[in-house]
C-alpha cells in the first residue's frame, strides 16, 4: 500500500485492501473516503468489504464515487467536509481523483501554487488544473 501525504492530514492512495484497514489506523488516519466506483473493481475491493474492515478498525468510511466525467462541486464539497473531521486517506486508483477532489475543496482557501506544490511532493501532477483552481479562488 502506498501512501503519499499531501497535507498533515490528507492523503491521497491507490486501490486499498480490507487487509490495510489495521495499518491505516496504526498511522494515525481516523477517516477513510473511498472515490473509486465499484464498478471499477472486483466484489473483494468494492466500497462494502473496504468500509467492513475500516470500520472493524475503528475508523469512519465514507463513500464518494468519482469519475473523471461524473466529478461535480457536490461532490468536492462532502469529501471536503468529511475530511474535515480528521485525519484523511482518500483512496482511487492511482490517487489522482482524491488528489483533483481535494484541490478544488482546496481552491480559495490556499493560493493556487500552494495547492499544486502539495499535489506536486505527493507525486501528482495538477499544473493543467491551474486555470481551473484560479477560476474558484
């Protein structure tokens, strides 16, 4: 499992495992957002056998399905609400979505190089979202 820190308490994963969950507590996560729809995936790493074993673990799931298409303001709002209750792993299939979905969230309340710096130490891309982050500061 990979896990690439891009705030203190955000951090963006590829797929996660039930079999993670332990370790995601033991680091100090208390909120898991899962943003991969489960028709992605096989029945072993959909949203209901990852939000079994995270909540086994002690922390709180949430389920934010985000596609490419599909991503809208609603959805960046929740995700930013619910990772405001604590210490948050978003996971996707590279990380990139949950990466894109906090940067908007992010968008007017941190300067738009701050945002794509943080995403940048992380290993994720969002200079071609600039314009875009501009836009909503």
């Amino acid at each position: 499992m990979q896990i690439n820190q891009i705030t203190p308490d955000y951090a963006a994963s590829p797929q996660i495992m039930p079999a993670d969950a332990d370790t995601i507590a033991a680091q100090g996560f208390t909120i898991v957002i899962c943003n991969r729809p489960d028709a992605e995936v096989p029945p072993a790493q959909q949203s209901d056998a990852v939000r079994a074993a995270v909540e086994a673990a002690g922390m709180t799931f949430v389920d934010n399905p985000v596609t490419h298409q599909g991503l809208n303001m609603d959805m960046v709002h929740a995700q930013t609400a619910a990772a405001a209750q604590g210490k948050t792993l978003a996971y996707c299939a590279s990380g990139t979505r949950s990466t894109i979905v906090w940067a908007l969230g992010q968008a007017g309340k941190m300067p738009v190089d701050d945002i794509v710096a943080a995403a940048a130490k992380a290993g994720y891309d969002l200079n071609g979202m600039r314009s875009q982050l501009e836009t909503l500061s």
